[in-house]
C-alpha cells in the first residue's frame, strides 16, 4: 500500500518504509491500532503501517506463477500462509473485534502499480468448502408427553428430555474434536446422560457429581466420534427431573456451545418455570345421547386442590373424540370462575357411541385426571345403500337334465348409520320366472346356505344377519361364496326361452332380546 503525504517522504511510501523491497504482511486494514502516527512539530504527520508476521525481500514481480497457500485453524484463531512452499507464518486474529468496532468482514486481493505498467493476474486453484453445522434442542417433558417451550410451565418432579441435534450439512472436511458445553440447570437433577451417532453407535456420558451442596454449572464433554457427510448426526440426550418446589422457580435460560477443530457453534436452552405441584380437578354434568346433526353441549366446573382463589385467564379444555384431538376450548374471563360450558361439533361425532375424553389445564400447566363422557348419536337410517337394479343368471344349456346357475354382476349393500346396538335383518321375496309370452320356467330360486337350500317366493326368506359399526358399508354379494348365495335350479322340463322375474329385499332391525 502507498499513500503520499507531501514530500517529506521520498516515493510517499510511508506505510512501507521499514519492510524491505516486496513483502507480505498480516493486519487489521479498519483498525486504528493498525497504524501508528510520525512527524509532528517540523515536519508533516505522516503513518507507518504495523506489518505482522512479515515475509520480506520477495521476488513477486518476476514474471512468474507465485504459489499462496492460506489457512485458518478456527478454534486456535490462527491464520498461516505458505510462498512458493518457503516457511510458513503465522499471525493469530481477534474475531471477536468483528461485529463491533470493526463493522463488515471483507476478504480479497489488492495490488498496486508503478509508473511502470504491468499486469497482475491472480488464479485460485482450490478454495476450501466451510463446514456447514446446524446444532439444535428439543427439550421434552416426558411426563405430560408435550414440548417444553419458551416461558412454559412445567411440575416439580416431572421427567425432561434435553436433546441435542448436531447435523453436519455439507463442507470439505470432517468436524473433528467437537467439545460440547452444556449448561446443567441447578433446578434440574440430571441422572443420565448419553450421545447417540447417525451410524448407530453409542457413547455414554458421564455426569458431574452433584454432592447437593454447589451447583455444578456446566457438563463438558469430548465427542469421540466425527460427524461428516457419512455420520452426518450427533443426538446428545440428558434425562433429568424438574425440582420439587415450594414456590413457583424460575429457570433461566442459557447457551450450549460446541467447538470443533474446524467449527463452532451455539445453541440457546429455553427459559422455563417450575411450578407446585398443584392440581385441577374437572368435573363434567352426565350426558346421554344427542340427535343426528346436531352438536354436543359439554358443562362442567374447574377448581384447584390448594384451594386459592384463581381466575379463568389461561385455563383451558383439551379434548379427544374417539382419539382424535379437538380444538382446545380456552375459558372466558367474562364467564364465572371455573365454569367450562361449550360444543362439540356435530361433524366431530360418528353415529352411535362417541367417547369424549377432556383435561383441564392451568396457565402455569397445572392439569386435572382425563375424564372420559359416552355420547350417543343417534337418528341415522338403516338402508339398502346400493342394489342392482338389473343381473342376469349366467346361461344355462338345456341337457334334458337338471341344471344350475348363479347371478352375474348382482350387489347388495347395507349402511346402518342408525347408532343401535341391535343387529339387522336381510330377506328377499321372489316372483315366478316368465317368458314375455307368459310361459313359466320349469325351476325356481333358492338361497342357498351351505348344504340348505330354501326356495324364494311369496315367503321371505332371510338372506343376511349382521350387527355393523355406524357408517360401515356392508357387502352382502361379496360375502357368498360357492356354498353361499342365490341359486337358480330347473328341471330336465325346462324350455329354452328368456326367463324374468323380480327379487324385493326387505331390511329391518332385529329387536333387541
């Protein structure tokens, strides 16, 4: 670099004076320490450039290819560069200056020129892919089975998973000698500790001892395996309790921090309170069975075991209907204290028995015991939801010998959406089979189940018998079988002809005994 201040110094080559001839350097260009300040009261200021780990006296304009090779080792701060492979230099950098009086982190090359022209050419080979990390945390309570969130509530005595999730993401080199430091929370006792990798292998993780009279403050850890693209993740698991507490605890939040030869990274813990380990009680008014279409109305009535006054702010009503979560139902604070009145949604209900299960629960996540209500719908329909309004027989050869067929392409299905538990009836009648000239068919129909054979006429005859869930669809053709199901039987009288008739099914339920 050259800057001219008059001509007090030949060349203006103030910044370079003390190096000799060509030289490489290693400083801070946007740092005032960068530079120190000369002349003064008979001669003018001019600033001399602090060159760290120089290399001078170097042949660079020759007209020749100069080979630099330049490396950062990120968990020592030190940068090194390599000429021509002379000796190696090393200067270690400050980053944390970066970000706060330095400003933007710029990286390149410059050159500079005489009065004589000359070209400067610069080719990088190889430039180095960063390792790409993400590190994150998932803290679970295990004993209310949901995730523990910033500024949630969690009881004292409740089990909770830290898991950390380490994934390498992409980059030339593997992550080496990663150093884990965690923060072990004084409110929560930590019993077992373990990292699990990506390729299936374990390590287990000893706890510092906790003689219950100092708090220890951090778990430090060497993981003994590196991640790369081939053993991408590292899942680091501690099992602890929330401590039992006679006031409501804050947990403060904090960072974990993993360090490796190559990389660093950092992950924040959440902030949580540990709270009594009070209870709600929920009760619910019985309920018994609602119409088709119509929603369920659910009234009840919360109150606290420790008997303090509270308010409606924050509580809340989970509910399940026949497993499926509902919308949580949150309470009004214009209602009375503790008073749970609202629906559920006729669309949430199938026909016939419903069971709704609801929990109560605090804002500082206090919950009640489930309580599970059975609701009837009922006022559904009983129906042949799909019949063939047309099948044939397959032919038959007429031999001078008795002759059987069965139909092709008849279905009969029945839909109970009626919410009863009694079972329903299937039976069919049936009509003479006639030519269109009026000639009867020397044979009949029968229903035939297994070796029985029973003939179908004006009499009904029952064809099924089955109690099904509400809304299934039951397929009566499909159950048949070859022993199962309409037969057509004629006579060594019969005559050739085209044969109609008409089968009437008639559904009904079977009374209850």
């Amino acid at each position: 670099m050259t800057v001219v201040f008059g001509d007090y110094i030949p060349g203006g080559n103030s910044f370079d004076e003390k190096p000799k001839k060509m030289h490489m350097a290693a400083s801070y260009p946007a740092s005032p320490d960068t530079y120190t300040q000369r002349g003064g009261l008979t001669s003018s200021y001019r600033f001399e450039q602090n060159h760290g780990s120089i290399a001078d006296k170097l042949p660079l304009a020759d007209g020749n290819w100069h080979h630099l090779v330049l490396k950062w080792v990120a968990s020592k701060q030190i940068m090194s560069y390599t000429l021509d492979q002379g000796p190696t230099r090393m200067t270690t950098i400050d980053t944390t200056v970066f970000g706060k009086d330095i400003r933007n982190v710029t990286w390149g090359l410059t050159s500079t020129a005489t009065t004589a022209n000359a070209r400067t050419l610069v080719v990088f080979d190889r430039l180095p892919q960063p390792i790409e990390i993400e590190s994150d945390l998932n803290v679970t309570n295990l004993t209310q089975e949901r995730t523990v969130h910033e500024g949630d509530w969690v009881h004292g005595g409740d089990e909770l998973e830290y898991e950390y999730v380490l994934s390498y993401l992409n980059g030339d080199n593997e992550w080496q000698q990663v150093k884990a430091s965690l923060p072990l929370p004084e409110q929560v006792h930590f019993s077992h500790a373990k990292i699990r990798y990506a390729d299936g292998t374990e390590e287990e993780i000893n706890l510092p001892a906790d003689d219950n009279e100092s708090s220890v403050a951090r778990l430090q850890h060497d993981l003994q395996r590196t991640l790369s693209m081939k053993n991408p993740h590292a899942y680091i698991t501690l099992i602890g309790e929330a401590a039992k507490v006679d006031r409501d605890t804050f947990v403060d939040d904090d960072m974990s921090y993993f360090e490796g030869h190559e990389m660093k990274t950092a992950t924040a813990t959440p902030h949580f309170t540990i709270t009594t380990n009070k209870t709600v009680n929920l009760t619910i008014e019985p309920l018994t069975q609602v119409k088709k279409g119509e929603p369920v109305i659910i009234k009840g009535q919360i109150k606290l075991n420790d008997g303090l006054d509270f308010d409606n702010d924050g509580m809340r009503i989970e509910y399940r209907v026949n497993g499926e979560a509902g919308e949580d139902y949150q309470l009004s604070m214009d209602d009375p204290v503790g008073y749970v009145e609202f629906e559920v949604d006729a669309e949430e209900l199938q026909i016939g028995e419903n069971q709704i299960t609801l929990r109560a629960h605090s804002k500082d996540n206090a919950y009640s015991e489930p309580v599970t209500v059975t609701v009837t719908v009922i006022g559904g329909e009983l129906q042949l939801k799909k019949v063939s309004t047309e099948s044939v027989f397959a032919p038959i050869k007429l031999t001078g010998t008795a002759q059987v067929s069965r139909p092709e392409g008849l279905e009969v299905v029945v839909n109970d959406d009626t919410g009863s538990k009694a079972a329903w009836r299937l039976e069919a009648t049936a009509t003479p089979l006639v030519t269109n000239q009026g000639r009867t068919l020397a044979g009949n129909l029968y229903y035939q189940d297994g070796a029985k054979l029973t003939m179908l006429g004006k009499d009904a005859v029952e064809i099924a018998r089955q109690k099904t869930a509400p809304g299934i669809d039951y397929d009566v053709t499909a159950h048949w079988s070859s022993q199962q199901g309409l037969v057509l039987k004629t006579t060594p009288a019969a005559v050739p002809g085209s044969y109609q008739g008409t089968i009437t099914w008639h559904l009904s339920t079977v009374p209850e005994e």
